[in-house]
C-alpha cells in the first residue's frame, strides 16, 4: 500500500494501522490513529483486531522486516493485511500528517 492510497484509507475509516516498531519509537511519532503493537507483541493483540478489519503494518522503511513479519503473521490467522510501502521517515518526510505520545 502506498502512503497517497493509505492516508485515503485513514480517512474514509476503511483500515487498521498497525505500527509494529518499538514502542518508544512509536511515542515518538507514528502516523494518528495508528495503533503501537510491537512486533513481539502482535499475538497477544490479535483478538482486538475487529473480524473484519483490513490491516495496514508499517515500521522503519521498506527494508524494515517488522512489517512484513506483522503481515504473515496476520495472514496466517485469516486477517486480510498488507504492508505500507515503505514506513513512518518517508511517511513524515513527504509531509503527512504525524502524532505523537503514547
């Protein structure tokens, strides 16, 4: 997913973003609405997952493997979820809009 199409998504209320970083990390910034789950934790956060939620994961770029790890993991347990394209420095670097704290 890229961030035009995921910002898109965000708005109109149509996903679950996931940002599996380390929670400091996240309090840091992290894109609003997001949800910090940190890789090591994502199993225990499945059951919050609504049932028919379609699920974004994103962390430190493209080549950051906590995203991909989030998307099989979900797929595995029949959770339709993709990626962001890339992650949070380009999301902010491109001037989307960014929260921070916890």
């Amino acid at each position: 997913v890229d961030r035009k199409e995921l910002a898109a998504r965000i708005r109109h209320g149509q996903v679950v973003v996931l940002d599996v970083r380390p929670e400091r990390e996240f309090t840091a910034g992290h894109i609003p609405g997001a949800r910090s789950v940190p890789i090591g934790e994502l199993r225990k956060h499945l059951k919050a997952l609504p049932s028919d939620a379609e699920v974004v994961a994103y962390c430190r770029g493209p080549y950051c493997v906590y995203a991909d790890d989030a998307v099989r993991q979900l797929a595995k347990r029949g959770v339709k979820a993709a990626r962001l394209q890339d992650g949070f420095p380009e999301w902010q670097r491109a001037g989307l809009p960014v929260a921070s704290g916890a």
